[in-house]
C-alpha cells in the first residue's frame, strides 16, 4: 500500500512503459505471447485438447499480455479459452476448424485506449 501511496503522490514515478501496460490492461487488448509457451500451456492444462500433430502458430493473451482468456491459430484451427469465475477452476474453449469459416471481418485499431485489432470469425454451425 504505501508504494502504491508513493506512485499516487509522485507523478514522476510513473513510466511511459507502466502507464501503457496499464492502459494495455484496462482497455482488455490483446497482446502476441510466444507460440511454443502458448503451446506448452495448453498441453498442460488440458492435455487432450490439441491433437497429437497440432502446433501453434500464433497465440494471444488478453489484459496487455497478462490475463487469463487467450486465442490460439493452432495447424488446424483457431482455439479460443474463456477463464470462467474468480478461482479461474473453470475454463470453456472454442475449437473453429479452419474447415468452417465462412467469413472474417478485421477492425484495425484505433486510438488512445484501443491498441489492438479486432478479428470477427464467422463459421458455419455457429
């Protein structure tokens, strides 16, 4: 408390780098994280979810890279994990096989509080 207490009553205490990670995690933008950790990290928290072949080839995470939910182009489709309540015990994912988009849209990003683009997937069956 007392160093949050300093960075309040020091402006000069906050770096350009702290406020744009904290503008980063507020505006819940998404950051790239390394693919092989994204990979490892699904493998272990749920073991049977990507097949014995499947890579990922590029993995996000929300919250300005430390959040919870995160979206993941694997080989053979994109996995979306939704961190559900407060213990973070339930987790739902999203499996689109590339085989059933139809159809994306691509928002780029905006200003001020908006750093990421917006990827919309439509897919059949959904």
């Amino acid at each position: 408390l007392s160093s949050l207490s300093h960075l309040v009553s020091n402006p000069h205490a906050y770096s350009p780098v702290m406020i744009g990670k904290l503008i980063a995690y507020a505006g819940d933008n998404a950051v790239q994280v390394d693919s092989e950790k994204g990979e490892v990290d699904l493998r272990k928290s749920c073991p049977e979810l990507l097949l014995e072949d499947e890579r990922v080839v590029f993995a996000f995470n929300d919250r300005g890279g430390i959040g919870r939910d995160g979206s993941y182009f694997t080989t053979q489709r994109v996995l979306i994990r939704d961190v559900k309540g407060v213990t973070g015990k339930q987790v739902k994912y999203l499996s689109i096989p590339y085989s059933s988009i139809e159809a994306f849209s691509v928002e780029s990003a905006g200003s001020m509080l908006d750093y990421d683009c917006t990827l919309v997937i439509k897919s059949s069956g959904c």
